[in-house]
C-alpha cells in the first residue's frame, strides 16, 4: 500500500480497487479477492471494478493470471507503473480540490499543487525497508498458491463457478479447524455432484453449509436431527462420552460393536446427521492428524476416497 498511495494519474475508482487489492496483497504483492468483494469495500459496482481492473492491467501495474477466464490471482506491481501522458481529468491537479481554476500567473500559489496527503509530514513512522520477521513469508506463499489452486481446480459442468468460489472462500476461513486440502476439495466435488443428482442444487447445498457454519455438504433437512433427542438424552449429547452412549442407544448403535470408542463416535454422528456433532468430531479429530480429518471427512459426505488403503470409519 505504501507503493501504491503516491501513484498519479489514474482515477478514483482505479485508485480505489489499487487500494483494495494492495490491501489484501502479501509480501510478494499476490491477492485474490473476488470482483465483488472489491465492489463491497469500495462501494462500486461490479462493471467498475471490471473496468479499473482492466485500465490497472494496460497501464501494467496489476497482472491478472487468469485459468480458463478466471482470476486465479493479481500481481501488484508498483514499480512497473508509468503514468499516462493524458492525465485522468479528476487526477489532474487543481488549485481547489477538483474544481477548475481561472488562470493565474505563476506566483500565485493557488495555482500550484497543494502537497497530496500522502506527502504531508506525520508523526506516524514509515515502515522499515527491511522485512519483518513476524510477517514469515515463505510459509504464506505455498498456503497462497494451493488457495488459487484449489479455487480454479476443474469443475463439472453442474458446478457453477460462483458456487464454487463461495465454498472456496467459506473452507478457508474455516482451515484452522478443518484443513481444505485437495483431497478434500475433491470430496467436496464429489459430494456436490451427488446431491445435484439427488436433486439439491449446489447453490442450495453451499448455501445451508455456509449459513450452519459446517464443513461439509450435507443434504438440507428439516431441523429433524435435534427433534430426535428423546428423555433422557442432553441437548448437547455430542459434548460427553455418556452423551453419546444415550444417543446410541436411542439411534440402534451398539456400542459393543466397535472396538474404539472414536468408530462409535463417528457412526453415532452420522447416523444422527449434519449437526453441529459432527463439526465438534472434525474440529477434534483435525487437530490431531489431517489424514485422520480428510477419511472423516469422506465418511460423513459418503464419497469413498481416492486411496485404496482407506478403511471405513465405521
């Protein structure tokens, strides 16, 4: 952003999506953001931020690097930037903001620039020039490139892109609890394909996914789940071991049946459906071991996964 802000002749709206997009940029000058989260921040349409963006790529300081027309990511690049000869009318300067000034002699000092806020002098200290050590930058590149990745990854033509984009953009939010991985974006295709086939719109599965909270993609139901707790069982029986015992034994679960108490667990969930249980066993389950959380994870969608040595949870 410190590159950015002096830059002349453009303007407001192509300034304003430079802005944005340095905003979200990391230290190698790479974001992603949709076009519409753009238009959000700075109030714009989606035609204007489409628009700056292409005047921001001809004057050769954003590179878009698009897969098959999708954005897969921008490139910010400050020091490539040279004004164009033919200034923007509201980027010219004027002696009284944008209004036009009748002529004077060049004495006058209403007729030169007043200083651009960005050179006033502050007491705010300039960043270093030096990298800072908190910012870690090699570990934020690869996180970076499989984002991108997985966000382009080839889709069927039941998946709308925009669909995709939207549970892209939900996933990794949630990747601290539930690792989006490529096995798992494959899992998630899968899975979306087979509710289409089922008759659910992607749009209405991501949809209900995004509104729970969940991280996986569950057919939209009735608040049946929860209605099913009888007597005798909590309201948050997910939470103990002897919760789940009651809730197995309500659902026709035998305990006695599985040899670790984790399958149990896993079947119980399962067989009560999406809930909030089974986002509680992946949270678990995804902090101890990423294999563990992607056969979970396939488990609870029904998708068998890719590996051959996968055994089932249950």
């Amino acid at each position: 952003m410190s590159a950015c802000w002096p830059l002349q002749g453009m303007s407001l709206a192509q300034k304003a999506v430079l802005i944005s997009l340095a905003d979200n940029a990391n230290d190698q000058g790479v974001c992603w953001p949709s076009i519409a989260t753009i238009g959000k921040r700075i109030c714009a349409s989606e035609r204007a931020v489409q628009n700056a963006i292409k005047w921001l790529e001809s004057a050769g300081i954003v590179l878009a690097n698009r897969n098959n027309g999708r954005h897969t990511s921008y490139t910010i690049t400050p020091a490539s930037y040279a004004p164009p000869k033919e200034m923007h009318p509201r980027s010219k300067c004027t002696g009284a903001g944008d209004a036009p000034t009748p002529a004077a002699d060049a004495s006058d000092p209403r007729s030169k620039c007043a200083t651009p806020p960005h050179q006033v002098p502050t007491n705010r200290k300039e960043p270093s020039e030096e990298p800072s050590l908190n910012r870690q930058p090699a570990r934020r590149a690869p996180r970076v490139a499989l984002h991108a990745e997985l966000l382009n990854i080839e889709l069927p033509a039941s998946i709308p892109f925009a669909v995709w984009d939207a549970w892209c953009e939900h996933r990794e939010a949630k990747s601290k609890d539930a690792p989006w991985t490529r096995p798992a974006a494959r899992v998630s295709i899968k899975k979306l394909e087979m509710l289409a086939a089922a008759g659910q719109s992607p749009e209405v599965t991501v949809d209900e996914a995004v509104l729970r909270g969940w991280t996986g993609l569950f057919p939209v139901k009735a608040d049946a789940a929860t209605a099913g707790t009888a007597a005798g069982v909590a309201a948050d029986w997910w939470k103990t071991e002897s919760g789940y015992l009651a809730r197995g034994q309500q659902l026709g679960i035998d305990r006695a049946k599985f040899q670790f108490f984790e399958q149990f667990k896993a079947r119980v969930c399962k067989a009560a459906g999406p809930g909030e249980w089974m986002e509680e066993l992946l949270r678990t389950v995804g902090r101890e071991s990423e294999e563990r959380y992607e056969a979970l994870y396939a488990y609870f969608n029904e998708v068998p996964r890719d590996r051959p040595d996968h055994q089932e949870a249950a």
